[in-house]
C-alpha cells in the first residue's frame, strides 16, 4: 500500500493530488485504486487509512480489507489481500520520496503527520 502526493495536473500552482495504490496476493506490481484531487496546498488533510491485513484471496479463506478516507470521505473500501504472500517480514514504513527527480527540487517539500500509528489485535 502506499499514498503518492504529487502536483494536481488540472491546477498546477494551486492543489495537489493524491493517489493511493495498492498490491497483495499475487499481483506483480502496484496498481492505483483511487486519486483524490483538488488538495489544497498548505492545509492540513486527516487521511485515514483502514486494513486488515490478509495475503490470502477472499476465495480462499482471506479476510483483507482496505478503506480509506480522506478528509472524511471515503474514497477506497476494497476487498482482497492486502499483503503478499512470502517467509520475509513485513515492515511499516512512513517516508518521503522524490519521484523520477534528476536534479534537486528549488522546492521545499515536507509532510507533517499529527498521528501515525499501527494497531496490531491478537
């Protein structure tokens, strides 16, 4: 799973978009399953992301889930696996990329994250 933010193509100097894309079970790569538009700039936004992490297929046994709300809207409620199967370990990670840059950004680009947590049940 992951959330892309990026410039909005429909208002350059104004918002930005998010994309949120996802890959479990036995999906080769990462596929989009929602965008939002319209972000503005420089305005805090509650994202709220929502799984039950399963690798198995709902056919199968499986019980993944994910939502996703943004700015309390529900943009993703999808069902299937969430992770992919294999003996590694699955890790967490909130971070930071540039994209496709070649040189360094005239930009400064920084997120800010009131809460991030993992809540994991027994």
């Amino acid at each position: 799973m992951s959330a892309v933010v990026d410039t909005d193509p429909q208002a350059p100097d104004k918002s930005l978009i998010l994309t949120f894309f996802a890959k479990g079970g036995n999906v080769p790569k990462l596929r989009p399953i929602a965008h939002v538009s319209g972000i503005p700039r420089a305005t805090f936004i509650p994202i709220v992301i929502e799984s039950f992490l399963d690798e198995r297929e709902n056919d199968q046994g499986g019980k993944g889930r994910e939502r996703i709300w943004v700015n309390g809207n529900l943009v993703v409620d999808a069902l299937g696996p969430t992770l992919t199967p294999g003996s590694g370990y699955h890790r967490w990670v909130m971070a930071q990329y540039l994209y496709r840059e070649t040189e360094p950004s005239k930009f400064t680009r920084a997120s800010f994250w009131q809460t991030a947590r993992m809540i994991v049940l027994p």
